[in-house]
C-alpha cells in the first residue's frame, strides 16, 4: 500500500510539473493565414468595332445584312489582359434573328486569334466556333434572356456558365487575351440579327 501511494504522489509531481512547463495556447503567439483570393471587380475600356453591315448602337448589337461574304461585325473589343484569372458576366436578348451562326462571345488570344467563339445558330443553340461543340440547346431564342459567364483561369482553363449552370470547359494556353461581344458574322453563318445586351460585370484576381 505504501508503494502505490508514492508512485501517485511521483505521478502527480510529474503530471503538475508538465503542465507549469508549457505555455498557454494563445499567450504572446500571433497565428497568420494566407488570405483567400477573391474577385475583384472593375472596368475595362473598350473600343467599338463595326465592319460591313454591322451597326452598334449603345448596347444594342445589328448586322442588318444577309452577306455570307467579307467581315460583319458590331462589337465592343475590350482591353487586354495577360496575368492571373478573370471573369466576364452579361446577359443578352436576341430580339430579332433571321440569320444563323452568328457570334455573341468572343475570347480572343492577342497575336494568335480567335481562342473562344460563342455562336447562336437557327433554334437557339448555343455552340463553341473553334470545335462545334454544343454548349446549351435552344435557350437564346427570340425575346429570352440568357446571362453568359466566362471564367478564364490563364494558362489553364476556361469556363462558360450559361444561367449559372457549368456547360462548357476548355483548356487555355498562356499569353494575352481580351473580350468581345456584341454580334460577329461567323465564316458559315449570314444574318440579319439584332442582339441587345445588358448588366455587364467584369472581375479579375
């Protein structure tokens, strides 16, 4: 009995001495973490491009011709970018389209060309110029809002969200690049088409 109770005392003595010996969590410590990147919003300028029958007015977008033929356009062309991630939001209405394969979007590379082509064809499909590939069928018909998102990550990838939902990804080589929009008359398509657009973000991080 008397063995037990000196081997608790010694365990005790020990136990308290540990516990004097370390410092408390938070007593002169300060603890840093990296902050999360976030999207910055802002402003780029930007230039009006009309070319052949393409006229803009404001926000409002026309290729009044059916020429198959030469360069249409009515677009605005905004100001490079080369480094980190950016983020373009806007929603357009086609109120008015006889013709077919006619460019909305665009991502162009500086230098190289055209990297992303967002076309509308007959029915309301949207699909991606350079590879045809479908990105949503039948949501931009005549009078219906769609918003656009593309989220270019540069030198990995981009990605376009049509009404919030993820539709298409590619991936992005590195370099410089800037947005267009408006309405372009792609090598397979003719018009006419009136497009108005509206509540155009930008942001970039």
């Amino acid at each position: 009995m008397l063995m037990r109770r000196r081997v608790a005392t010694v365990g005790t003595i020990v136990c308290g001495l540990l516990i004097a010996a370390a410092p408390a969590a938070s007593a002169g410590v300060t603890h840093t973490r990296a902050a999360p990147r976030t999207w910055i919003p802002y402003s780029p300028s930007f230039t009006v491009q009309q070319q052949g029958c393409g006229v803009v007015n404001g926000l409002v977008f026309k290729l009044t011709c059916t020429s198959t033929g030469g360069f249409d356009r009515a677009e605005r062309r905004y100001v490079d970018y080369s480094r980190g991630a950016h983020k373009f939001q806007g929603t357009f209405v086609i109120t008015s389209m006889v013709g077919s394969r006619i460019s909305l979007k665009q991502t162009f590379q500086d230098f190289v060309g055209p990297y992303f082509l967002m076309a509308v064809e007959t029915g309301g499909t949207l699909y991606a110029v350079e590879g045809g590939q479908t990105i949503a069928s039948g949501v931009a018909t005549v009078g219906t809002p769609v918003t656009v998102d593309t989220v270019h990550y540069i030198g990995n990838k981009l990605q376009v969200y049509i009404n919030g939902s993820l539709k298409y990804t590619t991936s992005s080589p590195s370099g410089s690049f800037y947005d267009k929009f408006g309405a372009y008359r792609t090598d397979s398509g003719h018009g006419p088409i009136t497009v108005k657009w509206s509540n155009l973000k930008f942001w970039h991080m």
